[in-house]
C-alpha cells in the first residue's frame, strides 16, 4: 500500500388486531454520523467517517452500519474525499514527499520543539524503523501523521478498515461511479499548508497520549453524539486553530458547492468524509440547511404519541373529553372507555417524529381513515361500533401502535 493512501484514508385482543399491532413495532433508534440530503429530484447522503478501524470492530455493533449499507445500495455514485490509488499514483507519492520533508539544510523539526520533545519523538521514531538521520528532516505535520500511524497500529487500527476505504471497495466492486471532492496535490496541499507550529507544538501530548485519544474518538463515533464529537472537534481549534481552518473549515466551503452540484442531478449520491466536517456550524450539515436544504440525520426518530383523547357528545349535552392513558394503549391491556349511543365521537391522537407521519384508525377488520390528519370523527355511535379500536402513527422510520377498547351503551 502507498503511503499517501495510508495517510489519507401484546393478548385479548382479536387476532386481526393482534397481526396489526405486530406489524410495525414503535423502534427508538440511536443516531449514526450519516445526514440525508434532499431535493424534489436528487438525495445526498452525508456519510461521517472514521478513517480507521480494528479487526475486531468489524463483526462488532455498529459495524457495518445498517444505515450507512442502505444509503450505499440506494446510491448511484459515490464520493470520497480525494483519490486513494490515482493513476499518476508515483507522482503523486514523490509530491506528497516533497511536501512532507525540509529540503538539506532548509530547516529542522528540531528548531520547533524541545529538546524532551526531540528526543521522545526521536527515540519512537527509530524503534520503528525510521532512521535516527531522517527524524531532523520530517515537517511537524508530517511527524505527527506518523506517531499517529505508530499508535494507531499498536491499538490495533488499520486503514484499509476505515468507513471510507469499505465504500471505496464496494463502489468499485459494484460497478458504481466513484467522485472525488478534491484531487491529491490537493489533499495534500491541504495539510501541508497548515501551521507547523501547531503540529509541532501538539506533538508532546500526542506522544504521551499513546493512541489513547484514537480508541476514545471511536467511541463517540460509534455512539453517533454530534455533540460529544463538536466537543472534541471545538477542543482540537482552541489548540489548534490554523489547522482546524485549514483542515475542515475551509475545505467545507470548497466542498459545499461540489456537494450542491450533486443535489441537482436527478440521482442519488453518497458522499463519505471525516466525521469531523459534518459537525459544529462550520460543519457541511449546518451549511446545507443555512441555505434551505432538507436535512435529516439518520436513522430518523420513529413517532411517538404524546397524548391520545376521546371525545363524545350526545344531542342537547356538552362535549365530555377523556384523556387516555397511552402507555396503557401501548403496552396493553388496552384501556377501556364507555359512551353512550348516539354519540358523536372525536379520537386525536398528538405524535411527533421524523418524516411525513401518517395516522391509521381502524376496528378489528376495518381501516376507517389512513391519511395525515391525526382526527378521527364519526357521529352517532351504536352498541354494534363497541370493539378493539387501533390507532397508529406511522412513518417511514417505524411506528406508535396503539389500541383501546370502546363500549357503546344504551
């Protein structure tokens, strides 16, 4: 493998009710790095990367992500962030060199940091395997993608694993169009242009930290907390901002255009880059909606009902409102409410979640309404309208299911 490749990367109930209950069950699903994009036409999926992966997180939840899967399937092309094996792949590794070493006698790592620091970044790079007479030449950045490197291979972590490189391979072996947001002299001028006097300053802790901080990372990806990441994210500025200017603001505004290109073609696209461009009001998410797009992250929150009422009223009566219990209607045994016959009756049921929610009502075999409005209404009510009544709040993330029983009385 080249080195820039490396580096870049419910019972009671009659049985039709029972089967309908069953159906669709009410799911609370933890969020993944992963945004939906959409046009009338066009869907961009933002996938948020982790550049690295353990063997061990392969077969391990939440790997592969279930809804990073389904956005590949659904997408035509795919985009990543610059070309890991480039046709002209020996210039380009000649290049990255260039950038990554002072030229003889132009400078030295050893002017920018301390004599401790010198000498504990000397001392790792040697044992592994890098000569003692080629540590002075390495540009801070360059060193730090290395003792990276280092750290990250003692805890175990491979590039060839990371959320990137899987939809790299995928898209090839599926035949499908691979794009690219920046070319490789790009994405290595990116870096390479950055303050080295942040990177060298940042080298002690990283060398104390000794990959720890790449397994903790992890962790946070795996959770999907966008805002436990913007933490991070918003730490690694204070220290470093040059380099978080350089690495991430500025390049998602060079993205975001490309990225728009994408929402007026009439396909879908998913674009796969670091976890960290997609976050903090820098992020390509929050960029997306200042300027009107329909943005989602996924998996989208199923409905959940937060309150479910019933009305009736008799002729020449007042309207009496019963407030049922929904967690009763939900979890069961259904909770019962009597009316008199005659009656002109109101269900409504308050859920919220993501998407268009559609709301059902149905008896035991009959679906009496299966539209958007959250209403029910039906005028006089005879002792033959006694039965299981279900309610539902349904998306295409999942669905609130609920059930009550309705006596008519003479």
């Amino acid at each position: 493998m080249s080195t820039f490749r490396r580096q870049s990367r419910g019972l009671g109930y009659t049985l039709p009710v029972v089967c309908w209950l069953l159906g669709i069950p009410q799911v609370t699903c933890a969020k993944d790095f992963l945004w939906r994009v959409r046009t009338n036409d066009s869907v961009v999926y933002l996938a948020g990367s982790f550049h690295e992966l353990r063997p061990s997180d392969e077969s391990a939840p939440p790997f592969p992500i279930a809804s990073f899967e389904d956005a590949f399937q659904k997408s035509q092309q795919v985009v990543l962030e610059a070309n890991s094996e480039p046709a002209d792949q020996a210039a380009v590794e000649r290049y990255y060199i260039q950038k990554a070493l002072y030229a003889p006698g132009a400078g030295s790592i050893r002017d920018l940091i301390s004599a401790t620091t010198y000498l504990r970044l000397r001392n790792l790079l040697i044992a592994n395997g890098i000569p003692g007479a080629a540590v002075d030449r390495l540009k801070p950045w360059f060193a730090s993608l290395v003792v990276h490197q280092i750290f990250a291979e003692r805890k175990g972590f491979d590039s060839e694993l990371g959320i990137d490189e899987r939809y790299y391979d995928l898209a090839g072996q599926a035949g499908k169009t691979r794009l690219y947001l920046e070319t490789p002299y790009q994405h290595v001028n990116v870096i390479a242009s950055t303050p080295q006097n942040e990177w060298a300053a940042g080298l002690a802790s990283q060398i104390a930290d000794r990959g720890n901080s790449i397994v903790a990372a992890l962790e946070v990806y795996k959770s999907g907390d966008v805002t436990a990441l913007s933490r991070r994210v918003a730490s690694d500025a204070r220290q470093g901002p040059g380099i978080t200017q350089g690495l991430l603001v500025k390049r998602n505004l060079r993205w975001l255009p490309k990225i728009e290109a994408y929402l007026q073609q009439s396909q879908t696209t998913m674009v796969v880059a670091g976890a960290a461009h997609m976050v903090r009001a820098t992020g390509l998410v929050s960029l997306l909606k200042k300027k009107g797009y329909d943005v989602l992250q996924l998996p989208g929150d199923a409905p959940t009902v937060t309150a479910l009422t019933l009305t009736y009223q008799t002729p020449g009566t007042n309207a009496v409102t019963v407030p049922i219990d929904v967690a009763a209607a939900q979890q069961g045994p259904p909770p019962q409410v009597t009316i008199p016959a005659g009656s002109a009756v109101t269900l409504a049921v308050t859920a919220a979640g993501d998407g268009v929610l559609t709301y059902v009502f149905q008896t035991d075999s009959v679906v009496l309404q299966s539209d958007t409005a959250n209403v029910l209404q039906r005028g006089d009510i005879q002792p033959a309208d006694s039965g299981n009544y279900g309610i539902s709040a349904t998306s295409e993330f999942g669905a609130a299911n609920l059930l009550i029983q309705l006596t008519v009385t003479n």
